[in-house]
C-alpha cells in the first residue's frame, strides 16, 4: 500500500527511489512486524488470559509440562500473523503473483490453525480438528492457491524439481508438479506445527530458515547474482524476500512473549501457517531440497513421529520414549531449557548447510 503510494511520487520527490529497492523494503517488513508483534503482544495475552484461551497440555506429556503450561494463553500465532500481514501489506508490491500466493498461504493456513485452536479449547482437549479433516483441509486450501498460482505463472522451468550439489542434475515434474508441491506444504505445515511442543523450540529454526530464503529469493530474482551462482533466475521472486523478513521480525516480536518461560504459545494458528508460508517460499524459489535441509529439525521431528507411529503398529514397541522426539529427551530428563537450545544449534548447522548448497554446484 504505502510501497504503491510512494511509487507515484518519485517523480517528485528523487529521494522516495529507495523504495524501488528490495533490500530497503526488506529492512522496513522486517522493523514494521517486529514493532507490531512487540506493541500488541502485551495487550493480547491479557485479553486471552482474561478470555480463559489457554493451551490444553497433552495427559502423555512429560509430568513437569502439566504443571508448567497450565493456563498458559495459546492462539499467539494471532500477533504473529497481524504483525506479519500488515507489514507485506505496506511493503510489497501486492501485483506481484508470489506475493498474493505467499499471503493466501499464510491465511488461509492461519484461519484453519484458529479453527483447530477454537476446538481444543471449546473441548478443554489437546486434539482439536480430526487428522483425516485437517488434512483433507490443507489438501484443498494448498491445491487451490497452485492450480491459480500454476496458471498464472508462464515459464516452463516451474515445473522442474533442481538438486542441490548437482547443476545439471533437473527433472521435470509435468503433472506431478502439484500432487509434489502440496505435499511440500502441508509437510512443512505440519512438521512446524510438531516442532512446536516448548517455550521458543520452533520460533528460532522458523526464523533461521525465513532468514535463508529471504537471501535465496533475494538471489534468485536478481539476474547477476543468479548467474554468478549458477541456480535458476526467476523474475519476480526476489520480492519474496520481503515476505520472510516480515516472517523474521514477526517472530522475533512473538519470541519475546515466547521466550522461556513463555506467556503465551503460538498454536496452530501460528505454527501451521508458519510452516504453511516456508513451504510456500521454496516451491516458488524452486529451492524445495534445501529447504528440506535447512529445515532439517523440521523434518526429525516429523520423522520422529511417523517412526514411531509405524514401529508401535508394526511391533506394539516405541522406539522413542515419547514423540516428537524433543519429549524423548524431556523423558531422559534433559531440561527444557537444555533441550530447546541445543535444538536451535542444529538449527544454526542446517541453516548453514542449505546456504553452502548454493556455491557447491
């Protein structure tokens, strides 16, 4: 809004040109939603708190949880999502195709995340939506915004799946395109949305990986650069680089709330249209391996889950002492505070990796 306001003044006024540039509305997208999470985050936990919006703690958790998150106020990812919308708002150039997708993702993600939330609440349960119900919403809320964002986008390369450490290594997807790019979705949607069961555990690796791609998006809408790395131009994305700043600055306000011991939890609000966007950003910038990498503690905990899932149906054994696998070592008794950080160092060693992939081609 403001980004298209000061566009018709350039003419007049020389000085307003330093909103042509990305990295200057970067910069801004990330200041506005820091600012307004910081400003509003009192205010909403008080009126959770007032309101009685208080997390369900799961009866399986580790013993110390239920007395620690009881009445703790959840729905966060409120302040998370306001903050982050009005800051690409203003910012954006909201003609841009990878914008308009990038902010029905993250809605529509977070309106479903309310729903589930307004579930366990109404239920006083940890289980909100049904799976098969959630993820046959997912499923439709991710094909709808690709079949439109698919036809919208022209160039034939979109379609390609690209390997990191291998340049030449491509394959076409054709069809397969959006069965493989909903899965990416709703897999980071809900592998974000496990990862989130402490005080700051996903907050930090959401922001680590936002930060990632906020340069990747950078890089691949910009011709030279794109180049010089050898990786796929693609005109347009490097105005995604304003979506994963506002992401940055919209956690890092919330994290302040968040941080141990946190006075409030983002919920699925927060945590599914969190993952819903990341997933969302590597589609677009055809970075979906990396993401895989720099997500890494994403993928474990979701990984941790379905092993064991598998492994008790298979055998009637759990491999881990509880899933995800942060409550394993809540069980072997590392503390919270313990788990959490050294969480966010693997987080720290991923994010580097997936940057590396982009010279080692």
């Amino acid at each position: 809004m403001l980004y298209e306001l000061f566009l018709n003044y350039i003419e007049t006024f020389s000085f307003l040109n330093v909103f042509k540039y990305i990295t200057f509305r970067t910069g801004l997208a990330f200041f506005t939603s820091l600012l307004i999470a910081l400003l509003i985050g009192g205010p909403f936990i008080r009126l959770f708190s007032n309101k009685k919006i208080f997390n369900p703690i799961r009866e399986d958790g580790p013993s110390d949880h239920i007395i620690k998150k009881i009445g703790t106020p959840t729905m966060g990812g409120v302040i998370i999502l306001l903050g982050l919308i009005i800051s690409v708002l203003l910012w954006a150039d909201l003609k841009n195709i990878y914008i308009l997708f990038c902010l029905y993702i993250v809605s529509s993600f977070g309106i479903l995340g309310a729903y589930d939330d307004y579930k366990k609440i109404k239920n006083s349960s940890s289980s909100g939506i049904s799976s098969k119900s959630k993820i046959f919403l997912q499923i439709f809320l991710a094909m709808t915004g690709l079949v439109i964002l698919t036809l919208a986008v022209e160039y034939q390369e979109f379609k390609n799946l690209y390997f990191p450490f291998f340049k030449n290594l491509i394959i076409n997807l054709g069809w397969f395109f959006i069965p493989f790019s909903i899965f990416v979705i709703i897999g980071s949607s809900n592998a974000v949305n496990l990862t989130d069961g402490l005080d700051g555990l996903a907050t930090v690796p959401v922001i680590l990986v936002a930060g990632c791609f906020a340069f990747i998006s950078y890089i691949t809408g910009n011709i030279v650069f794109s180049e010089y790395l050898q990786i796929l131009y693609i005109e347009g994305t490097g105005e995604i680089s304003i979506f994963c700043g506002a992401i940055i600055g919209a956690c890092l306000g919330f994290l302040w709330f968040n941080a141990p011991p946190a006075k409030i939890f983002m919920g699925d609000t927060g945590s599914l249209s969190l993952g819903g966007s990341l997933g969302a950003v590597g589609i677009i910038t055809k970075h979906e391996i990396v993401l895989a990498i720099t997500g890494g503690l994403f993928v474990l905990e979701a990984l941790s889950v379905m092993v064991q899932v598998i492994s008790f149906k298979l055998t009637g054994k759990r491999i881990f002492k509880m899933a995800p696998i942060h409550h394993h070592f809540e069980k072997k008794g590392w503390p919270e505070s313990t788990v959490v950080i050294r969480f966010w160092i693997i987080s720290i060693i991923l994010a580097m990796i997936g940057l590396a992939t982009l010279k080692l081609r």
